[in-house]
C-alpha cells in the first residue's frame, strides 16, 4: 500500500510539474482584452480618481481641517509634533502631487477610447487610455509617497497615547 500510494504522489507531482512549466503568461497574452473587461477597468479606475479627488479639490481647505484639529489638541496641552511633521509632509506631497492629478483628470475629461457613458467605442485607444490612466496614478502614488498613510498612522498612535481611560470618552 505504501508503494502504490508514493508512486501516485509521484506521478501527482510530475503532472503539478507540466503545468507548471507552461508558461500562464502567453495564455493571458493570447486571450484579448473584452470591450466588457476595458469598461470595467474604466469605471473601477474612475472611482478611483474620483476618490482621490477629495484630497485634490481644495488642498488648503482639507489641511486647514486638520490643522485646526491638531492646533486644538495642543491648546489642551497635549504633544503634537508628530501629527504636525506628518501633516506637513502630507500637505507638501498633495501640492507636489496636484499637477499629476489634474494630468490625470485631462485624460478621464478626454475619456479616449471611451464614449462618455464608460463604453468601449475604439479597444486600441482604450486599452492606450488605460495604460495612460495607470502611469498617471502611479505618479501620483510616487509623488505622494506614503505620506496619507503616515498621517493616518501618526493620528491613530496620537488618539491611543491621549486616550482618556475614564470611560468618559476622548479628551483631545
């Protein structure tokens, strides 16, 4: 029994092996991109950008926002100076950022490829599109550096260390 049962693991695995070997990329490759796919891609990238826009619509207003909150907390007393240095990376990433972002927003406007409700009209020029829109964001992210993230981190250790363990809720 346990001859039979190594020989099937071995035949088991020499099959995983073949499949392996063939190469999944020239499968997609071969496949072409549906007009259905194209449109997806194109709605999931457009929540994406109107997402990010929120950040990018009145970068001084949505600092300001958060800038009262932390001028707020050190009237109170409390250390500050990690939400601050974390706030103005972030503010100085978003106006770096910002002419990426209205680039961004010429190819959404131009919409190429694209009728203006989402649908495919031309599959090249989508799929060109696309790509377009993905090097757009992915500036953006560079250009943005983590900075969103960090903020977002050095308020969460803010609200744990100025906890208020009375259970009478936040004191900030």
């Amino acid at each position: 029994m346990k001859n039979v049962f190594s020989k099937l693991m071995m035949a088991a695995l020499a099959l995983a092996l073949v499949f392996a070997a063939i190469p999944a990329t020239q499968v997609f490759a071969q496949g072409q991109l549906t007009d259905e796919k194209l449109e997806q891609a194109w709605a999931r990238a457009r929540k994406a950008y109107e997402r990010m826009g929120k950040g990018f619509e009145d970068i001084d207003a949505h600092v300001a926002k958060i800038q009262g909150m932390i001028d707020k907390a050190a009237e109170n007393g409390k250390d500050v100076s990690a939400l601050q240095t974390a706030l103005d990376a972030y503010a100085d990433a978003l106006t770096a950022a910002k002419p990426d972002y209205d680039a961004l927003g010429e190819v959404f406007a131009a919409h190429a490829g694209f009728d203006a409700d989402g649908k495919v009209v031309d599959s090249d020029q989508a799929l060109a599109t696309l790509q377009q829109v993905r090097d757009e964001m992915k500036s953006i992210k560079e250009s943005m550096g983590g900075t969103f993230k960090a903020l977002r981190e050095a308020l969460k250790a803010f609200r744990e260390a100025n906890e208020d363990r009375s259970g009478k809720g936040r004191d900030s």
